[in-house]
C-alpha cells in the first residue's frame, strides 16, 4: 500500500484529497478481500448453524472400478476341492468332480448370504443415522406431537399401488446322493471335504430312525447332532453338512399290517428337514457326562498307564465339578435347516438289475442282440462286481452310451474292452422303483455313482493316499522303534485276499491285522529293528522276516531279491497274456461260434 502523501493546501482542497484516499484505500481492501480462493476455510460461514453433514464408511465406492468385486478371485475352487480329494481316497473321478462342485456351491451359497446380512444391517444403520440427523427436535422431545405432513407430497393416484417385492434372488441349495457298494469312499469324500471347508459335521445312520411317536430315534436327531459338533453355535450349525448314510435301508417295505414306521414314515419325517424349516432342538445331557456334585467314578488304580498316578489324571480334577462346556439341561435352540447341505449315501443293493431291466433291449428273435455273458455274471453276484465289461463299439456299449447322463470323451486308444458302472444310469424312476417316495426323490437332485474296488485300485489304496494303511502300520511300528516294509508282491496278495471279501476297502484292514498281528504281539521291546512282509508271508506259506539291530544291509538285499523276483514274474506273466491275445480267444458268443463253424465242430 502506497504511502499517504501529505496535502498541504486550502481547507476545501485538503478536505477532497482526503476523501479520495480514504475510497482508495476501501477499495484496495475489498479487492483483496474477494481475491481469496473460495475454497478457503472462513470461520464465519459455520456461524449460527449446526453441523449437518454425515459420513458413510461403507458407502459405494465411486469411480471405474465402482462396479468391481470387493471379494477377489476365490481362493477354493472345485479342481482344488478335487486335487486334495485324490490326496485320501483313490479312483472315481465322476463322484469327486460332482461332490467338489456341490460343496464349492454350497461354500459360495454361505459366503454370499453372510454378505448379505451384513450388507442389509449396515443399510439399517446408515438409514438410523440420517433419521437422527433430519429429525425434528419438536417431534423427538414431544412424542404427543402430531408428526408433520410434508407439503410436496406424492399421491398415490386413481386405483391400488403396484407391490414391490425388493427379495433379493435367493440360492437354493443341491442335496447330493452317492450310490456305491460298501467300502469305495462314500462317507470318506463326504468327511474330507468338511474338514476343508472348516464347517460342522455330523453323520448319521438311516437304519434306526423310525416315525415319531415310535421307538427309536426321531429323524431330528440328525439336527441335533450337528448343533452338537457345532458346540451349539446356532449359527455355525445352519452352515453345516449333515451326512446321512445307509439311505437305502429306509425304502419302503410292505407290510402286512400296521404302518411302516421304520421306511415310509421316517423318508415323509425327512422332507422338511431336507427342504428347510425350523426345528425346536432341546439340548440333552450326554450319558456319559457327569453331573455336577457327583463323586468321580474313577477307581484309583496303578496301571502304568495311567502315569503312576492314583485314579490317573482325572483324579486331580475330581473337586471341580462338571468342567464341562455342554448345555444346560433345559435349553431349547431354534436351527433353520435351510442352509444345511445333506449327504445321502447308500450301496442299493439290486439296483443295478433294476437299471439294467428299464434299458435292455429283449433278446428274442431273429437279429436281436444277445447280453454277454460278462454282464450277466455281474449282475448276478450281488454288487461285488459292479463293473460291466462291454466290447467297445457293440450294440451293448452304443446302449450305455445312449443313457448315460453325461458326456463321455471317445479316445482313440480305446481298450477292447470298456467298463461301465450301471449305477451312472439311475434315473428318480428307478429309485421309486426300489423304494424311495417321489417327494424325497425330488428333493434330491444330484446323484453320483461309485464303482467297486478293483485289485490295482486296492494296492493303490494301501500305498497312495496321504493317511494309507500301509503308512498307519509302519508309523505304529516306529512308535515302537521298529521298521516295517512291504513288497509288492506281498501287497498284491493282501488286495486279492481283501477282494475275496466283497467290502471293499474296509477288507485291507481286516486281512492287514490277521497278517501283523503275531508280529505285533512279538516284536515290542524285544530285539527286533526290522520286519519283512513278503510274498509268501502274505500268501501264509512262511513266517516274516526278523533282523535285528544291525542288520540294516541284509534287509535291503532281501527286498531287492524279492522285487526282482517279483519283476520277473510279472514280465512271464505278460508275455503269456500277449501271446495268448496273439493266437486269438473268443471274446464273445459270435467269436465263439464262427470259429466254431471253421473248426468243423457246428
């Protein structure tokens, strides 16, 4: 600002030089004054009101990527669902990729409802936020007070407003039915799959569930049982898998007189369950579980495994009464079962007969075909062979091809011959056939069928598998500083020995102990390091091998006599089987019966 001169002069001139310098001086101030930026904080613009703006930490994000996912790529997938299933049970591919994309449906099912819940409660909080902060203070402190009509408002118009229905789109779920003989890896699948997810789960036997009203077990105890796997987290359980296993043994079954409480009863008790609804599950007490104030019914003991302690390591605690972390005795919870996922399993013993009679052409007259002899034996053997051996490219395998549910690649390279399993070609009318009411039947519509155990996948099945038998053996016998060793010769006459069963994988664990058994009453803390299963160990033609400490390097030698040996034999053995393919066999009856008419013999 320019300095002030001094005016010297008349009164008059000094009076008007005066007045211009005092309008300079208010102008240069208002210039500078308006110059300022508008975005500029002024103090006094806040003056005399209250503060009205909100803020939204969850607000919609604004922008190009205002419409991307907040969720990410998903980590669990069904081909990782799969990769870890082949870590613990061995062969059928078509069962592990229908239970993986089953169970990755109902994980996405779970995480999108849990999103949606707390998207519509942080909805509700925002909505209560700017109701507090555009409420009227004479409303609030007078609630007497006639609420105030706004002057602008809409009218409704001549007739009824349309209804608006703002549901979001609801995901249903997808029960599952595994069919397979005994021993294939039904509950296995089912139990390695839950413990991925992280999620509680139950399994429960079909067999004792009855109607209510009757003895036996409620078909809501399967519920319960979950809420208990839970530890009775209520919200946990309604995201559970419940197993259900030995479904076929619930058909229905004719009586003579009386209803059928035990199969027709139990399946009509089960369709809401499967379907959702909400069940009252009073909380019991488990048996075993003491009440508090009772005396400890452990006898004091000295067995040595008990730690040298009297009464063993309960006795400490005998004074603390009931520790346990179970529900009060009188308590109810409310479980909806609508996001429950239910595994059914069961063998269906006669099915296949069943599915093999609705799709078989007849075989009488001229020019019909004729069913080989291969699938009629296994038909006939009950289930232990559930496998048909076709020709590939005859009529029979153009049949199976024709109505199985899904698509099958052609290779090339095809085997002569192809295996079917006639459990891939279940249709609901054959499980109504068999027993199953329509209702629950339609209440489940995925299906997989398993097939039988072979004697390469049982050898598989004692090698493979991350927790096999032969792994669970030989770490029993480290516990006790012993190493044991199979050959393969000698797991090859255990899963012959365990297909003679008919139990499927279960028939390993039963031979392995008849097996180890003597050794392993001989071997603990005795001079034994080494133990040896061979051949004819296994075949019970000799007694195992015993080295002990220090003879680690005959021990390898004797295995690299017997897998050479072994190697041998199965390099005879194929070219035996070359050779006879080489000379020609009769495959089927019309092989048979035109070298028959060569020969002179028809």
């Amino acid at each position: 600002m320019a300095p002030i001169p001094i005016a010297s002069g008349p009164p008059r001139s000094q009076a008007r030089l005066s007045c211009i310098i005092l309008s300079s001086v208010y102008r240069s101030f208002t210039t500078s004054t308006s110059s300022r930026s508008s975005t500029q904080y002024r103090r006094s613009d806040f003056t005399g009101q209250p503060f009205t703006g909100t803020y939204e930490p969850g607000g919609r994000t604004s922008g190009p990527l205002g419409d991307a996912s907040v969720l990410g790529a998903p980590t669990l997938t069904p081909k990782a669902l799969k990769v870890h299933l082949d870590n613990f049970v061995v062969g059928q591919e078509r069962a592990k990729k229908v239970l993986s994309v089953a169970v990755y449906n109902h994980y996405q099912r779970i995480q999108e409802s849990q999103r949606r819940e707390n998207e519509e409660h942080e909805i509700l909080q925002q909505q209560l936020r700017r109701e507090m902060a555009e409420s009227h203070p004479m409303e609030d402190e007078f609630p007497g007070h006639q609420q105030a009509t706004p002057l602008n408002s809409q009218s409704s118009g001549l007739g009824a407003a349309p209804i608006l229905d703002a549901s979001p789109l609801t995901l249903e779920k997808a029960n599952i039915l595994l069919l397979g003989p005994s021993g294939v890896g039904k509950t296995l699948m089912a139990k390695t799959l839950a413990r991925v997810l992280a999620v509680p789960f139950s399994m429960s036997d079909c067999t004792p569930f009855t109607q209510a009203g009757y003895i036996g077990e409620d078909a809501e105890l399967c519920v319960q049982r979950l809420l208990a796997a839970a530890n009775y987290d209520v919200a946990a359980a309604e995201r559970g898998i419940i197993c259900l296993d030995e479904i076929d043994k619930i058909s229905t079954a004719k009586v003579s007189h009386g209803k059928d409480v035990g199969g027709e009863g139990v399946q009509q008790a089960l369709l809401k369950i499967i379907e959702g609804t909400t069940l009252q599950i009073q909380a019991k007490q488990e048996k075993s579980a003491r009440a508090p104030g009772s005396p400890n019914p452990n006898y004091p003991t000295n067995s040595p495994l008990s730690g040298g302690m009297m009464g063993g390591p309960s006795s400490t605690s005998s004074g603390s009464g009931n520790t346990s972390s179970g529900p009060l005795k009188a308590e109810t919870y409310s479980v909806r079962t609508d996001n429950i996922l239910f595994i059914f399993a069961g063998a269906f013993t006669g099915l296949q007969k069943m599915v093999m009679n609705r799709i078989a052409k007849g075989s009488i007259g001229f020019g019909s075909p004729i069913r080989s002899s291969s699938s009629s034996s296994s038909l006939s053997s009950g289930g232990r062979d559930s496998m048909i051996s076709v020709k590939t490219g005859s009529e029979e395998s153009k049949l199976f091809e024709k109505h199985l549910p899904f698509f099958a690649p052609q290779s090339p390279d095809q085997p002569a011959l192809t295996e079917y399993n006639p459990l891939d070609l279940v249709e609901p009318t054959d499980l109504q056939t068999y027993g199953l009411i329509p209702e629950l039947v339609g209440r489940i519509p995925v299906s997989a069928a398993l097939s039988a155990l072979d004697e390469d996948a049982l050898v598989r099945v004692l090698t493979e598998p991350r927790n096999s038998m032969i792994k669970q053996y030989e770490q029993l016998f480290q516990l006790s500083g012993i190493e044991l060793r199979f050959t393969r010769g000698a797991l090859r006459e255990v899963a012959k020995s365990a297909l003679g069963m008919g139990t499927g994988a279960r028939g390993l664990r039963t031979v392995c102990e008849r097996l180890l058994t003597e050794t392993m009453f001989e071997a603990p803390g005795s001079s034994i390091k080494y133990v040896l299963m061979t051949e004819a160990v296994a075949q019970r033609k000799s007694a195992p091998v015993y080295l002990a400490r220090g003879q680690q390097h005959r021990f390898e030698q004797i295995i690299a006599a017997e897998e050479e040996e072994w190697d041998a034999k199965t390099d005879k053995d194929q070219n035996k089987d070359d050779g006879a393919s080489a000379d020609g066999g009769t495959g089927s009856f019309e092989e048979y019966r035109e070298k028959s008419k060569a020969a002179g013999v028809m």
